[in-house]
C-alpha cells in the first residue's frame, strides 16, 4: 500500500468510525505509548530479559502496525504528506551520510 493511500484511508476510517481526531497532544501521548509497547517486544525478544506471562500476547507486527497507525494520524492532522516527508527525509540522509557509515571502523 503507498502511504498516500494508507493516509487517506486512516482518514475516512477516522471520519466513519473514530467520530474526530484526538488532539494532537493525544496522538503524541498514544504514539509514544504504542512505541513503548513495541520497545517491550523487542528488548524481550531480542534482547536479555524474559517474557513476563502478560507479555506473551504482543504481536510485533500489530505493534508496528500501531506506531505507524498514531504516526499517519498526526501527519494526518497537521497537514504533513508522509510521502513528500520520507522522500525529502532519504534525500537528506542520503547527502549528509553517503560515506559517514561506510568510514564508522565500529561497523566493520
């Protein structure tokens, strides 16, 4: 799915089941929420604690899934196209770090 479509669909869904938007504050809360979840996941997953018995139903793909839903909510609401915003982004990093990863000895 392109992300505009992803955008306008996360839109509507809104409009016809979510009534409005919650506040941007809100969406900021959610989203920061939803990656703290994520983060759960991954530091047990991948990392050295152990899953707690409440953990075991976390999927990481709806987790993700989230992060992005909150995320296209905001962009949504405050007027930002995520495709012209990932674009310019890949463009940016692609100028500033052409050769700095390729130079990180810690990499190698």
């Amino acid at each position: 799915m392109e992300i505009s479509k992803a955008q306008k669909i996360i839109d509507e869904w809104i409009h016809e089941n979510g009534v409005r938007y919650f506040n941007e504050l809100a969406n900021m809360a959610l989203l920061t929420e939803e990656v703290g979840e994520l983060a759960r996941i991954i530091a047990r997953r991948y990392g050295e604690q152990s899953f707690k018995e409440s953990d075991k139903n976390y999927d990481l793909d709806d987790e993700m899934a989230d992060v992005l839903w909150v995320l296209i909510c905001l962009a949504n609401q405050t007027g930002v196209d995520m495709t012209e915003a990932l674009t310019k982004n890949i463009e940016k990093k692609s100028r500033r770090d052409k050769q700095r990863h390729k130079n990180n000895k810690k990499l190698s």
